[in-house]
C-alpha cells in the first residue's frame, strides 16, 4: 500500500505555532501530491506532480521554485491512486456518499479530480506576522473567492474523526483551475465530467519539527480544540 506524510499539526496552527520548519525541498523527499501552508500561515499551497502553487490572499497563484521556502504544516504523497473515481457529477455535500462504497470513515485517503466547475468557493488564509494569532482568529477574518464555469483540479484527504488535532477530521481539499490563475481551501463546489482517482493509505507518518524551540515551548489548549479546527476549517463536507 502507500503513506500519507503529514509535517506539523493542525492543533500547532491553533496553539499560534505558525514559524515555518521544513523546506519544499524536504518535503517533496516524502512526496509529488499535496496541501499546506507556508510560513507566517501565507496563503494555501496545492501540489500536483510534483510543482508547488500558492494561492495568495490576494487572489493571485504562484509558482513555488525556490526549494529553500519553508512550510509549518503540509500533507504530501506519492500518486498511486488505488481507485477510480466513479462519479459523473459530485458537489461538496455529496462527496462522501459519493464514496461510501469505499467505506473511508476508519482510514486516510487522498483524492484527486479533474472537473468542470458550475460554481466553486475558497478561501485563502492571508500572511500573518509574530506574535501569531490562533489558525482560529485568521478564520473569521479572511479573503473568499468565488468563481463560475472553471475547470480545474481539486486535491486533497480524508482523515478519521480520531485523528482530528493532528490534521482536519473529514475532508481538507484545496483547488487549482486550469490556468494557475484561481486557486485555494475549499469551502463549496459543484462539479461534472469528473475524471479522477481515490488513493487510500495503511500508514499516516506525523513529523514533528522537535528541533524548533517554539514548538517544543508550546502550551496548547485541548479544550474546545475540535470545535476550533472545524470552525477555522469552515465546516466538514
């Protein structure tokens, strides 16, 4: 089967830990698909084949080939889908009854699908500066994009209810259109003439940047920290 690597944690990003602690280059060691962020929380990443875009909050896309820039939190693999994909047409709220025959609500799995887009609405997290806030204060004060008949790629996993604190429970997906010129987190999509693949994992690999003073000093609050990585994710498809 395969591994899912995932460098930091979701809960790092609520305790403020946002100082970035793997190069591209590193990561791209552990795999050619991907999501994340880069430092300082700046903006959403999505990485196909291996080539690393950022969305800013800005709305604009870039192409990342500078290997030496850092990323506080990212999930990686390597593309082997396991699936196909099976559906026609798939929308937010549907993904996941498009895929109960695969029975994901036990195990991490990656998906990946090409489509066109009737409507699609992300969010990208904009820079932030130290002392960092909470991933949940960047939440409720961030740029949203909407955008209609565009065709393009969504990327992203699923991970079991249990591990949510390392990573987001349920669906984190991101979204690059055709012409690297839209892209971001996910928070709404309809979309048809899907082409695509399901990848699911025996191994989920957690990295840990122990080297880092303020990870290792961190003090993080547990209570309330489910509800805020949902809230900050904007909600579970």
């Amino acid at each position: 089967m395969s591994s899912l690597y995932e460098h930091g944690t979701l809960a790092m990003l609520m305790g403020k830990q946002m100082q970035g602690t793997i190069t591209v280059k590193d990561l791209l060691t552990h795999g050619d698909t991907g999501i994340g962020t880069l430092d300082g929380l700046n903006g959403e990443v999505i990485i196909l084949n291996g080539e690393v875009y950022q969305a800013q909050s800005d709305g604009r896309v870039n192409l990342i080939t500078d290997e030496s820039v850092v990323m506080p939190f990212a999930s990686v693999h390597f593309d082997k889908p396991t699936s196909t994909l099976n559906f026609s047409e798939v929308t937010a709220n549907t993904l996941s009854q498009q895929l109960r025959d695969e029975k994901l609500a036990n195990v991490f799995a990656a998906v990946k699908f090409h489509g066109d887009f009737t409507k699609i609405h992300v969010r990208i997290a904009p820079k932030q500066n130290k002392p960092y806030p909470s991933l949940l204060e960047v939440a409720s004060n961030q740029p949203e994009f909407e955008a209609k008949q565009i065709s393009g790629t969504i990327m992203g996993y699923f991970a079991p209810q249990i591990f949510n604190g390392p990573t987001a429970a349920g669906w984190h997906l991101h979204f690059l259109s055709d012409d690297k010129k839209f892209a971001g987190h996910m928070l709404d999509f309809e979309a048809e003439n899907i082409s695509g693949t399901l990848q699911i994992f025996d191994s989920f690999i957690q990295h840990l940047p122990i080297e880092n003073p303020e990870f290792r000093d961190m003090q993080l609050e547990l209570e309330g920290l489910n509800a805020g990585i949902e809230a900050s994710e904007g909600g579970k498809q």
